[in-house]
C-alpha cells in the first residue's frame, strides 16, 4: 500500500516567546502521530540581526515551494523601524482570510461559559494595506489610507459563508463602521449584504463595530462566525481571545490560495520571554488547524483533545491561565494525556 508523500512545512521559530512555545507545539504534534518534514526559516528581529533583512529571500521562497507555514509571534517596532514581517507576509502571499476560533475550554478561568466564536478577518487591505506618509513641514501631520475594494470584500465574505456552511455554523455577523466610513465601509456591507444572499440558509446581521464590543461583552452567545475589515477584526480577535481566557488559548491561520502560514493570535510576549512560563496552547492549537488543512485530522484532533484535558489540570496549566505550571510542564502533561 502507497503511503501519502510527508509534507514540508517551512518552520519560522518567531521572536520573544517564539522559539520557545514552537518547541512545545512540534514536540505536542509530533507525539500525536503527525507526519511532517520541517524547513526552518529565518525571519523577525532574529534574522535582522544574522541575515541583515527582517524577511530574506529564502524564507519566502520556502514558503512559495511549501505552501504552509507555521509561525511564531514575530515582534514589530513600534512607530519608527523595519516594517511588521507579519503583514508583509500576508500581504506577498496574498493570504486574504485570517481565521481566528476562540471558545471556552473546559477549565480555563475566564467570565463566560459556551463562547464559540470564528471571526473572519480581512486580511490584506483597509488602513493595514502600509499606504501612509507625513504631511508638511516638520511632521505636522501624518496620513494612513484605508483600501476597501469589491472583489477583497466579496472574497472575504464568501470565505466566511463558506467556513460556516463547511462547519456546520448557522449564523454570520458583518461588523463595520457604515455609518462613518460610508464608501469604505459602506462597500464592505453593500457586498457582504449581496453575497449573504446567496446563502439564505446561514443567517445574516450587521452591527456596527462599537455596538459589536458592547454585545461581545454583555451576551457574546449571539456571535457564532464574525466576518469583518482588516483594523477591526485584529482588535475584535483580540477582544474574544479575552472571552475565552486570554491570549495564551487563541490560534490564527493567514489563509490564501497561494500558501497558508498558522500563527497564534498573541504576540512576542517580551515582558515573559526566556523564563520558560509562555502558554504553548495557542501555537500548539494553530498546529491542529494545520494538520486540518494538510488532511491529517485524526493527528489534530489527538491534538486538540489532549490540550483541552491538561487545560482543566491547575498543575499543568501555565501562570497566564492561573495554573501552578510552566511551558515544559504543560508540555510534557499533553504528551502524556496523549499515551
Ligand atoms: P503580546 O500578545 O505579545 O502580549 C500581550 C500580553 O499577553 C503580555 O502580557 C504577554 O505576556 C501576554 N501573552 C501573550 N502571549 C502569551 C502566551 N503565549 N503565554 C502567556 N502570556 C502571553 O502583545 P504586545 O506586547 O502588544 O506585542 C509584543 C510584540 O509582538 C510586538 O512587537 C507586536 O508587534 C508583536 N505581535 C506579533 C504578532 C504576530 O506575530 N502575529 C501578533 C501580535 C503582536
């Protein structure tokens, strides 16, 4: 019997926490019978420093030839400094849908019970799209543009159709700022109202971003999959990673049709880094979403399982989750939850 060829997966360490929580996450997927090859690539402060370029030529073309990718958190500075690896990266790529699932697990402190959220966000346009210049003499202003266009907005709707038809999902949530941004925002609902109706059996709402925090806070059972613009869907995943317990729990996947590259939602973490207490939960999860999109899902679901079981042990659970644990402790415990 002819086995499946092994996949390749370009593997970018990341910055802060990174190296530390892809540790985790490889030793987790692999003890759950994944079957991988891995391409390490430089990217981030890391490479800057060894390669004299935040995002070399080589790492792209890694992930060109692999068409996946898992990432850690890469850290940007602030204001002045190379621009963020990150959006770059989605932006090369084309990867046009960043996904983000967050739901309550079992045993991780947090104020709500039954969140079960996927918000789909846009991912290469809006006020991210990078266009931004000073005005006039000495800095006196500055200008970002905001870049909506009908065909981003309609792929990105459609995306998120699609998802919750695939998994079974009955509800989709536009969230936008219409009122205010009448032609940016305005295109984005005019399109996602067009494409909501090829899909009469998902039902459809908009809410206008402000009121979407309010409701996200006070009765988060009403959102089932969200679909929003760029900016506010990196604050919204954010903002329900927080529902859910925090961002130690939350994983991400940069989706397009050229390459996939699977993150968490966190950062760097640099106020934690190189003590050996970051949550590899996030990475590790973003790890099963991969092994989802690879076909490997009984090795994902293995995964999943096991990390949901040693979340609701407090001695396993790292500091962020109020557990007496740490990276190496929470890690070993998956592995053998798995045995
Ligand atoms: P952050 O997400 O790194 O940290 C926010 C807080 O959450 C910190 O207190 C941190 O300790 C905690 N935290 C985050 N992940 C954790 C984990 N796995 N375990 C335990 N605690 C965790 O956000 P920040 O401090 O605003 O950003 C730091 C750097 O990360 C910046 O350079 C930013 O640009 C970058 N960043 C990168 C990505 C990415 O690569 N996708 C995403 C967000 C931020």
């Amino acid at each position: 019997m002819s086995h499946p060829p092994i996949p390749t997966v370009s593997l970018l360490r990341g910055d802060g926490i990174g190296p530390e929580i892809t540790d985790a996450a490889l030793a987790i997927v692999e003890a759950a019978g994944a079957q991988l090859r891995y391409e390490e690539v430089p990217a981030g402060e890391s490479a800057l420093r060894t390669e004299g370029t935040p995002l070399p030529e080589r790492t792209l073309a890694s992930i060109e030839r692999n068409r996946v990718a898992l990432k850690g958190p890469l850290s940007t500075p602030k204001g002045e400094g190379f621009r963020s690896v990150n959006v770059a990266l989605r932006q090369h790529f084309d990867l046009y849908a960043n996904v983000r699932p967050s739901r309550t697990l079992p045993g991780v402190p947090s104020r709500y019970q039954g969140i079960d959220i996927v918000i789909v966000r846009e991912n290469t346009e809006d006020i991210y799209a990078g266009i931004e210049h000073f005005v006039g003499p000495g800095r006196s202003a500055a200008e970002s543009i905001a870049i909506i266009t009908r065909v981003g907005s309609e792929r990105i709707v459609r995306y998120a159709f699609e998802y919750a038809r695939k998994h079974g999902r009955n509800k989709v949530t536009l969230v936008h700022k219409a009122n205010i941004l009448k032609m940016s925002n305005g295109l984005f609902l005019e399109v996602g109202r067009a494409v909501a109706a090829d899909y009469p059996e998902i039902a459809f709402v908009d809410v206008i971003v402000d009121a979407a925090c309010m409701m996200l806070v006070t009765a988060p059972e009403r959102f089932d999959v969200i679909v929003t613009t760029n900016l506010f869907g990196d604050i919204l995943s954010d903002l329900v990673a927080g529902l859910v317990g925090g961002l130690g729990v939350s994983p991400g996947a940069n989706l397009g049709e050229r390459a996939a590259i699977f993150e968490a939602v966190h950062g760097t973490a640099p106020d934690i880094a190189g003590r050996g207490v970051a949550n590899p939960t996030a990475l590790t999860l973003a790890g099963a979403m991969m092994l989802d999109h690879l076909g490997q899902t009984t090795a994902a679901e293995r995964v999943r399982q096991a990390v949901y079981a040693a979340l609701q042990d407090e001695r396993l659970r790292t500091p962020d989750l109020g557990g007496r644990g740490d990276t190496r402790t929470f890690t070993r415990g998956v592995i053998a939850l798995m045995k």
